[in-house]
C-alpha cells in the first residue's frame, strides 16, 4: 500500500487526526456529483466505468490499529458499503486485501458521515470471523476521523452482538462482550509446537473458541517461535481455533500477550482486540484490578487500555491511516479493489422508487 501524500509531496503516512482534501474545490465538486449520483437510476450509473468517480469518500482504507505508530499494530483494511455485497465477494475482498481482517460496514440510519448505527462483518484472508477487535477500532477510526462524523459514540450491530465505540479524549474505546473461561488440559503436542515450556494454567474461551496459556514469565512470551507447520496439524480435532499466550508484564504493563491462530489463516495476529475479551477478566481475577495497560507482544507491537465493566471489557486504544483509494490514486490492489466493489454495488442495489432510495441505509 502506497501511504498517503500530504501536500507537500512527502509520502509520510498520516495520522487519523488530519481529514485529507475535505475542503478542496475538487472534494466539494465530487460531493456534489455524489449526492447526484444517488438520485440517478441504476441504468444510468451503469454507463460510468467506475461508481466510485461519482462518490465523495474512498471504498476501501487501510489503518493500523492499536498503535500511534505507522507501521506497527495490527493493519485492518476496511470497506465502506452503502448496500449488502454477497458473502463470496467479501471474502474475496478479503482474501486479496490479505491483512489478518478486513471489516465491511454498511450505515444503518443515514450517511456514513452523520450515521450513528452500522452493520458490520469481519472477514480473515480464509474466513469469516464472529468478532475483531482491531478492525472495529480501525474502522471507528475511519468513520470518526476521516469522514468527521460528528457523533461522540456509535454502535455496530454483528453476528456476536452489539458493539459500541465512543470517543475516549485521542483515542477510541471499543465496548465489547466479556468472555467467559474455564480449565482445560492441553495436549503436550499443542505446547511443544508452540515452543511453551513451562504452564502456569490453561483455559478455553468457548465463544470466541481460543485456549489462554499463563506461562512462566514475559520473556517466554516474547520469545516464542511456533513450528506452524506442526502447530496445525497438532490440534487434531480439538474445538480451539486460537491461542492466546500470556504472562504477567513490566515497565508499566500489567500483562503481555501474543496469539496464535494457523487454523483460520493467522499464524500469527499483531494484535488481538478479542482475545482481551478473556485476557481482561482473566488478568483482573489475578491482580484485583480493573483497568489495565496490556501490550501484545509480536514483532510489529500493539498495546491498549483495558477496563472491566461488569459484564462488558472496554479497549482502549490509537490508530494510524495508511493508505485510502482516493478520486483515483492509491495502491494497485486498492485501486483494484475499488473499483471491484463499485461494480458489485451496482449489481446489488435495491430498487429505487422516483426521487429517493429505497430502503438504502436498511
């Protein structure tokens, strides 16, 4: 993904916080040729080559999650949709984008600039996923902060449940399920191909279907080199499809992490916004606190806040935008992508009744 370009020419990625050309003459003129677009019929923005040259906002934004650092985190590609696409385009979408998640939001009750409700789903390069973490974060960042929503919270309706994000001074906290967990024993194959050699406990998180390892201390945790090929084939027919990899902290984290999940097409998650659904509550439960800095622990890093609210986790935590497809320019796959998508949409528009959409936002 190429980063995008201030007007300066310099192609340092830029931070969530700056909305790019919401001003401009050209931005104004592509808005108005949006909100003429939707009072077109479908026959005649079939005669365009790309829907998206009639649209105010890119269909397709790369961010990264959990950090304020470009680069690190966890990378989330996220698309906006004003219509439902088929499952089978989304996780195509997903698959070509192939970052560890790919979130597809849909506004609910208006514009995506002034929406305050969204569908949403989330998809890895090999499946879809019942809940993430960091795509939720990215794309609340995108909605918050690119397209300058005004809203100081709003709700995402998924297949795990209702999700919120709200404004938390720079940053953004998630609202999310807590996860339940209880003992498990752990075949001695799973932990060998995880390199683990010593186990303080073992659990198993059923909703989200992830084993949590306690292991001896953070440099275990930090130095872990899983034998993929071996790990896959080590959890037989066991339910778990992630592992999460856990011990207390230092320099001002009160735990670390890392997680593991080959089954579903991650062998490894940067960082992991659903795994702390379990890793909260289990971290309270050992230090009576709640509210906690966790920091993940793989090569590319990620920390949050975390907050134990009963029976909800909040994460808090910053994100970085890399890359946007824009009024024409941006990455080849982006680009491609886009222009994939605006077909699609076409393709699965509803019917329009004279003057005003049907059922569009719905």
């Amino acid at each position: 993904m190429k980063p995008m370009r201030d007007g300066s020419g310099s192609t340092q990625p830029q931070s969530l916080y700056r909305r790019q050309d919401s001003s401009s003459v050209t931005g104004q003129s592509l808005r108005s040729l949006g909100r003429l677009a939707t009072r077109l019929a479908p026959s005649t923005l079939e005669n365009f080559d790309v829907h998206r040259e009639l649209t105010s906002e890119p269909a397709v934004y790369v961010v990264d999650a959990f950090t304020a650092t470009p680069f690190h985190g966890n990378r989330a590609s996220v698309c906006l949709l004003e219509w439902e696409l088929p499952e089978t385009a989304m996780q195509a979408t997903a698959t070509e984008m192939n970052h560890s998640e790919t979130a597809f939001a849909r506004p609910l009750d208006g514009p995506p600039a002034l929406a305050t409700r969204f569908s949403l789903r989330w998809f890895t390069p090999a499946v879809e996923v019942p809940l993430c973490g960091h795509a939720t974060l990215a794309t609340s960042a995108v909605i918050f902060r690119e397209l300058g929503n005004p809203a100081q919270e709003i709700y995402f309706e998924a297949k795990s449940g209702k999700i919120s994000a709200r404004r938390d001074g720079a940053r953004i906290a998630l609202d999310l399920p807590v996860e339940d967990f209880r003992p498990i024993d752990v075949a001695s194959d799973v932990l060998a191909a995880l390199g683990v050699s010593e186990v303080k406990a073992t659990y198993y998180a059923r909703k989200d279907r992830n084993l949590l390892l306690h292991v001896a201390n953070e440099s275990e945790v930090r130095n872990l080199a899983p034998d993929f090929a071996r790990l896959r084939t080590a959890r037989g027919n066991a339910a778990f499809l992630g592992v999460i990899v856990t011990a207390r902290g230092s320099n001002g984290y009160d735990f670390v992490s890392r997680y593991f999940a080959p089954w579903v097409g991650i062998d490894e998650d940067p960082v992991t916004g659903s795994a702390h659904c379990v890793l909260t509550p289990y971290w309270a439960s050992l230090t009576g606190k709640h509210e906690m800095r966790a920091y993940q622990a793989s090569p590319r890093g990620g920390e949050m806040t975390v907050r134990l609210r009963g029976g909800r986790v909040e994460l808090v935590g910053e994100a970085v935008m890399m890359a946007a497809e824009r009024c024409g320019w941006g990455s080849q796959t982006a680009s491609t992508v886009s222009k994939t998508l605006a077909k699609l949409a076409l393709k699965n528009r509803p019917r329009w009744s004279m003057g005003q959409p049907n059922g569009r936002y719905g």
